[in-house]
C-alpha cells in the first residue's frame, strides 16, 4: 500500500476543490466529449470519473491542469501512480 506524505488537512482539502469542479459546466463539457484520458476509449459521460494526472497523495493538485476523465477501468488500475509509472498506459502510447 502506498504511504502519502501529504497531510489530511491537505489531501481534505483537495478533494473538497475536485467536488467542487464536479459540478461545473468545465467538467460537464470534458464528460460529454466522452473520452477516457487513459486508453482513448469513448464512454457515455455517466460511466466517466474524474482522475488527478498527478495524485493528490503523491502532491498533485485540484486544478483543471491536473484533472482528467478516466473509465473506471482505467482509474482502478492507475489508482495513485503516475502514469510515466503506469507501465500499461504507457504501452498504448
């Protein structure tokens, strides 16, 4: 298991933000594309979640930069690696 050396305040905090632009028309319009970020894959926007690039356990941020549709399959098997660490990813580039 992977061990944050982000704060609960922090990582609580950055969470509250990705609530937050959950409910945006920014994020709406990235679900309707319909594109995992990940394998490219289309996807009705309902099957869609939202996935840090950067982790927020590993220090990334909440920010539109940093926040990207991803299947469920996909964000499942990322969980909080990097995708330069998410060997499977990689393969598909």
């Amino acid at each position: 298991m992977f061990v944050s050396d982000v704060s609960e305040e922090v990582l609580k905090k950055e969470r509250s933000i990705a609530r937050e632009f959950r409910k945006t028309s920014w994020w709406k319009r990235k679900c309707a594309e319909g594109r995992c970020y990940y394998c490219g894959a289309g996807f009705p926007a309902k099957e869609l979640t939202m996935d840090h690039i950067v982790p927020v356990v590993r220090g990334g941020r909440s920010v539109k930069s940093n926040i990207v549709t991803a299947c469920k399959e996909c964000n499942n098997k990322k969980k909080y690696l990097l995708p330069i660490e998410w060997e499977e990813y990689l393969q598909k580039l």
